[in-house]
C-alpha cells in the first residue's frame, strides 16, 4: 500500500453473497475500488476481507465482470497523468473487453477539470445567467480537500485576491437552499442541504469572503429537479448541485461531483446493485445478439 491517503484496494465477490439478489446477478463477479477514506465514508468496511492489491498483476485476482472504482483521487495527486495504478486498472479492462468500468475512465478525468465541467453545466442549464454583478471563484482541479476552498467576489477589485488557474461563475440568490441530486444510472434523489445566503445585487466595497463549501453545505447545517443526459457526461455514478434563482424560479446546475458520497439517498446499495444487475444484462443481451 501507499499510505493512508493512496492506499486503495479492490473489493471482489461474487453476487451470490449479496442478500437479497436476484437469480440472475448469480455467479457474477463484481469488484470494488475506492480509497480508504471513500471505503470508511460509506460503509464499505465489511468488504475488507475482499480486499485486493492493485499493485499485483489483476489477472490471477479475476477474472470480474464488472468493476466500480473511485480513482479520482489517485488522479488528481499525479495531476492529471495516469498512474501506475489506473494504467493497470485500464490496462486490465482493455486485455478483457468483457469487463466493464464503472464508470470509464475518460469520461471521469475529463470532469476533474471545472473548465470541462462548465461546459457540461452549460449544456444542462437553461440559463447560466446571475441577476448580480457577484462571483464564486472556485479551483480549477474538481476533486480533493483543496477543491473545497472557495470565494465570493464582490467587485473587480476582489480579482486580486484569487489565485488562478481558477474558474469563475455567476452568483445566483438562490434563499440559502443547495439541492444536491444523486443519481445511480436511471435512479436519483434529491437532498436539500444549505447554501450561502442572499446578497444584494450591485457591486460593493464589501471584502472578499473565503469559505469551504463542505462546511456551508454539510447535512447537519442549520419531484425531479432537471433532466440528467448520462449519455452527455459518460457518467453512471455521479452527483449535481442545483439552485434554484429565487427570482425568476429557473434551475442552475452550479457543480457535477463524481461519485459522490451518497449522504441521505435512501437505499443506495440495492440502487447501486440493481444498477450493475442492468448494466451486465445490457451488457449480455448486447454480447449474445
């Protein structure tokens, strides 16, 4: 392993130990990679036994019909390259073309930069107009602790406090309500959480406020949403946060989190398992026509 930080492993067991799965998911071989910290905030502790070290050839460990994964953290501390670790992992999937990667390596890295995933935000949205001459700054990399610090600028002036490559979006006076939507495949769920409150509109000599946006937005902070293209963002495992203009009523997405934590859907695991039990279906019916 790599340190507590690095440190990832691969989960691998066959469906048929999963209660409550249904016949056809039997004998299926499904694995598991997240960090230790992913593993830890969801619960994912009992698959410890399971365990397996990437850095050992993953040919002998298989063979899988499907692996789910989380590398973006790995990712974002070699700066975008890819790693020994998800070099093996791709390497793996391209020597067994049956072995699905959920979700695909491409479509995940490209939303790791916010210059890519304003793009894909601005696809989403109906409008990505403020009603303020306010901004969020945000970091450019999407993932990581550091991902979190953010700013709101009020006035030109406050450009010299920010710290590029950055990206900058409209400020939208959404009431202090974040809606932070999960989706697994063609399932989701909305959360309300809070949000940063209101401020007039104009510019101001007010000072820049800098925060971290998973303390403004935690759970214990004192109906579809938007339509969702998974096909646009490659996607299958993914979060968005949406606000809603409290003037004109209209819908921004203002971020797309891959592989979110999940905090407050109600039975993500059978989401999650029914999901795969389509995918490789999908994926079966495809192979067998």
């Amino acid at each position: 392993m790599n340190g507590p930080e690095l440190s990832v492993c691969l989960c691998a067991h066959s469906a048929t130990g999963v209660p409550n799965t249904h016949g056809r998911m039997s004998g299926r071989r499904v694995g598991f990679w997240f960090s230790d910290k992913k593993r830890r905030r969801m619960n994912l502790d009992a698959f410890v036994q399971f365990c397996i070290d990437l850095t050992q050839p993953l040919g002998p460990q298989g063979p899988f019909d499907i692996i789910i994964h989380k590398l973006s953290d790995v990712i974002v501390e070699a700066e975008h390259n890819m790693t020994l670790l998800s070099f093996s992992l791709q390497s793996y999937v391209s020597a067994h073309p049956d072995t699905i990667l959920l979700d695909p390596l491409p479509a995940m890295t490209q939303l790791l930069d916010r210059f890519a995933s304003c793009q894909k935000m601005s696809q989403l949205n109906s409008s990505l107009r403020g009603d303020l001459q306010l901004h969020i700054c945000k970091t450019r990399v999407a993932h990581g602790s550091y991902s979190h610090e953010m700013c709101l600028l009020f006035s030109a002036a406050s450009l010299a406090d920010i710290h590029p490559p950055c990206v900058l979006q409209s400020f939208v006076n959404h009431g202090a309500v974040l809606y932070k939507v999960y989706v697994v495949g063609d399932k989701h769920c909305c959360v309300e959480r809070p949000s940063i409150k209101n401020f007039p509109s104009g510019p101001c000599d007010r000072k820049t406020i800098f925060f971290n946006s998973h303390q403004v937005s935690k759970p214990e902070s004192n109906s579809d949403l938007t339509s969702l293209d998974e096909q646009m963002l490659g996607l299958a495992l993914f979060g968005v946060d949406v606000i809603v203009n409290i003037s004109t009523h209209t819908l921004t997405v203002i971020d797309i989190n891959i592989f979110p934590g999940y905090e407050g859907m109600p039975q993500f695991f059978s989401s999650l398992l029914s999901h795969i039990q389509s995918v490789l279906d999908q994926h079966a019916s495809a192979g067998s026509s």
